[in-house]
C-alpha cells in the first residue's frame, strides 16, 4: 500500500527505541549492492515478525537517531547505467513492491526505501537469501532455525490479515466499521473513550497501526464488521446472496437479496431473511396452531456459518449463495473443501481459522469442529433426509433436503443416511444398530427386516463395517469403514 505521508511515516519510525530486523538507518551510504542484501535480509526479518513493512532509511544517525538528512536521492541513484529500481527488481525474488521516498522534512532531505514482503517464500537477493541477526546481515542458510521459522511463517499468511483498506483515521474506522454490533455480540460493555475502542479492533486484528498516524484496516476486521462490503475493495464481491425460488427448479425466483454488511453484523438478519421464506409445517402446540420451519434453525445456522468461513477468498468474483427451493436449501460457497466428503462430519479443517475464531466467539456458529455434526444431529431428531456434500475444484455445495417418506428415498438416499448416522455415533463413542437405525428413519420394530437391507447396502458398498468382526447378526454393531 502507497505510503501517504512520508513525513508522519519517518516521525513514527524514530519512535523505535532503535534499530530492529526490520528497520535500518543509514546517512549516506547507498551502495546498490549492500542495498540489495538488505532489502533481502530485512524483508525476512518483517516476515519472521509478522509485519506488513520493512524499512530502510536514509538521513538518520545510527546510534543517536539525529536527523542529519542526507545526499541520497533514491529515484536519480543508478546501478551502471540502469536505475536502481530497475535493478532491484530484476536481482529480488519473489518480486516485492517496494516504494522509493525522497521528502524534505524540517528543512533537510530524507530517503526511505519501503519494502513489502509477499509471505510466498524466503526472499532472495541474487542467488542468496540474508536475514538480519543483531545488526549483522548473514545468509539464511547459516541460521537453520531462522530458515525453518521463515518457511513456516510464510506458509501461515492468510488473506485475513491482509490488508483490506490502508491510512483510515479513527474516525474512519468508526464509520466503516460497525463496533456496536461487536459490543453486543461479545456481551462486553463498550468504553466510552474511543481509544479503548481503537486498541480493542487492533488486538483483535481487525486494525492495524500504519506507521503515519492512522491505520490499516485488515481483511479480517472488514469481513466481520463491515458496515458495507462494496466500501472494501479486496472483499468487494464476497457479498452473501439469498435467492427464493417458486417451485423445484431455476425458472421463476420469487425473492433475491444481496447482503451488504460484515458476516458477523449480518448475520442475525440474515438468519431470520432466510427462516422467514423456508418452507412451514403447521402443528399445534398446546392446542395453539403454528407454523414451523421444515427445516431445524441450528442445522441451516451451522451449515450457512460453514460456507461463509472456509470459503476461499483467493477465488475472485464469486462469493456465498443460498438457494431456497420448495423441497430442498442449496448452499455455496467458493473454495473445494479442504476434507475428504467421507470425514466431512468429524474432521477438524479450517481455512480460515482467525475468521472461524472470531464468528465462534462472538457466538455465531458452533464450538470449534462442532457444527457439521450437530447439524446432522438436528436433521436426523426431524427424520429428514441426509444433506449431500458436492465438492467440485473450485466451489464446495451443501443440499438439505425436505421431509420424504422411507420408502421415497432412492437405495443411494439411504446408503449415504445411513453412514452419515454411523459417523455421528460413532463420534459420539457410540455405535449403530439395526435399532437405533430405524429410530433414525422413525421406523416401527416391524421394518427391521427393511433396515437390515439398508445395512446390508451400505456394507456392500464399503461404507460401514462391523464393530466385531466375531459379532452375529443378532444385536450387531457397526462403524464407519475408516474407524477400523
């Protein structure tokens, strides 16, 4: 991100007690080649630490941090007869942007080399990598547990930290993002002092300091709190879109919104758009008739709260859809899952994890891992048919289906609730029967020999197998086929 005020930037950089990793002070010295190796080393260093910046300037005192100004003009400086941003580019790998300042500042002239590392990998000046240790640049390779941290540390970079709007002020940051909400959805009193409030966003890391007097907002912070989407660029089209169908298929749509705000500031509404247009049941509860959901609220909730957080938003263009039919909820999201189909239920894999943590905390999805299973859970108390997983390389869509009778089901239908009635059992130390089958379908003792032809499928098909490879037919037990 360009830097706005070169002045403001160099005021809070000698604020630093002194030299770090990532920051190097210099008078005059601007050698191509040194400036190379820092640029390397010093990238490294901003990775190691977590920081979106390095810095390298010019006009400073090493020991002291005097502003002695300096004779170094970063855009006339050359390298033979090829400027030196040229030549850097060529002899850094990965590429970097890097921003070249010259400012006058009280009266004297300043030089700051801005360098933003990539997080792809180590960065290499030439043929060598460099890391700063002390004030010393060595090569990487030297340091064996330095090479090893970077690799992880770039490895670990997620989009949520990412910067999704750059030099907001207070005020800004108040506008954009709906910190209200973020109050009560954590059921912490919010502070009257603005401060408390802006020191709150950064150690949640939906802020961060920009070094001039302002800050960043993330990606993280802009995706949750958003007060509208459409004012962040990088997260512009991951809007949630909700489309009501008439009927079975595509051709008429009776209602098609498109949600505005932050996952964790819509999210409420966006529970009740949906629940409002499901499909009802009319029952009567003590003698008082109402209309109920086909559906169980806590499946739909975990189900939508899973396409929002391990979506991909690498994938351009598209983001979370809901699709309401009159005999089925159809829900997208951009990104393959990250889990084989077969332990969707019980594996423990997030894209997204600070997201995830974040949407968890401020109690809008299940505890960590817990949501696709207790959405099964609730699906199987209501008798309605299992949900279908679809993956495809580049998007991840769940179908929850309306009531159908037993004997509506195709053999597939039944094979895939059967196991998926294995798995949740088993997960919860427990193992399927014949028994707890037919309680699964609402069956009646007299379908036993029915069930056993569901069981007897699913063996066939690789999908459960006995919890006793002794055990007899009678009273027998089964598990999933990976848990053996």
């Amino acid at each position: 991100m360009a830097v706005a005020d070169p002045r403001a930037l160099l005021r809070r950089l000698l604020l630093e007690p002194a030299e770090t990793p990532w920051l190097e002070w210099k008078h005059n010295n601007c050698n191509p080649e040194e400036i190379g190796r820092y640029i390397s080393a010093c990238a490294n260093a901003a990775i190691l630490a977590e920081r979106d910046r390095a810095y390298i300037v010019f006009g400073i005192e090493n020991n002291t941090k005097k502003k002695l100004g300096t004779s170094v003009q970063l855009h006339n400086v050359k390298k033979g007869n090829e400027n030196l941003s040229n030549w850097l580019l060529r002899m850094i790998s990965p590429r970097l942007m890097m921003e070249f300042l010259d400012f006058e500042d009280e009266g004297k002239a300043f030089a700051i080399l801005v360098i933003e590392p990539t997080y792809d990998r180590p960065v290499r000046f030439g043929d060598t990598e460099y890391i700063r240790i002390g004030e010393n640049i060595r090569e990487l390779k030297d340091f064996q547990e330095y090479e090893r941290a970077l690799w992880l540390a770039t490895s670990k970079r997620k989009f949520e930290s990412a910067i999704a709007l750059p030099h907001q002020t207070t005020d800004q940051i108040l506008e954009k993002l709906d910190t209200n909400a973020y109050y009560e959805m954590s059921q912490q009193p919010k502070p009257k002092n603005v401060n408390e409030i802006i020191h709150r966003m950064e150690h949640e890391g939906f802020i961060k300091e920009d070094m001039e007097g302002t800050y960043d907002i993330n990606n993280l912070g802009a995706i949750v709190l958003a007060r509208d989407i459409s004012h962040f660029p990088s997260i512009s089209s991951k809007t949630v879109r909700v489309i009501k169908y008439v009927g079975m298929d595509k051709q008429k749509s009776e209602n098609e919104i498109e949600g505005r705000k932050g996952y964790a500031v819509g999210f409420p509404g966006l529970m009740r758009f949906i629940m409002n247009r499901l499909p009802t049941n009319e029952i009567y509860v003590e003698g008082v008739r109402r209309n109920t959901p086909i559906y169980p609220e806590t499946s739909i909730r975990e189900i939508i709260a899973n396409a929002l957080i391990h979506q991909d938003f690498t994938i351009s263009g598209v983001g979370p859809v809901i699709e309401i039919y009159d005999d089925r909820v159809e829900v997208s999201n951009p990104g393959n899952s990250l889990v084989d189909v077969d332990r969707i239920i019980d594996e423990r894999r997030s894209r997204n994890e600070k997201l995830a943590g974040t949407m968890r905390m401020l109690g809008l999805c299940e505890e960590r891992g817990g949501g696709i299973d207790k959405a099964i859970i609730q699906i199987e108390e209501m008798s309605l048919p299992a949900p279908w997983f679809f993956l495809s390389e580049n998007s991840m869509r769940v179908v929850l289906f309306g009531p159908k009778k037993f004997n509506e089901l195709s053999k597939s239908d039944k094979v895939w609730a059967c196991f998926c009635h294995c798995v949740v059992r088993f997960i919860r130390q427990d193992y399927m029967s014949n028994a707890t089958l037919r309680n699964r379908f609402s069956l009646p003792e007299t379908e036993y020999q029915a069930i056993s032809s569901v069981i007897s499928y699913a063996r066939k098909e690789g999908r459960i197998v006995p919890a006793d490879e002794n055990q007899g037919n009678k009273y027998a037990r089964y598990v999933p086929y990976w848990a053996r």
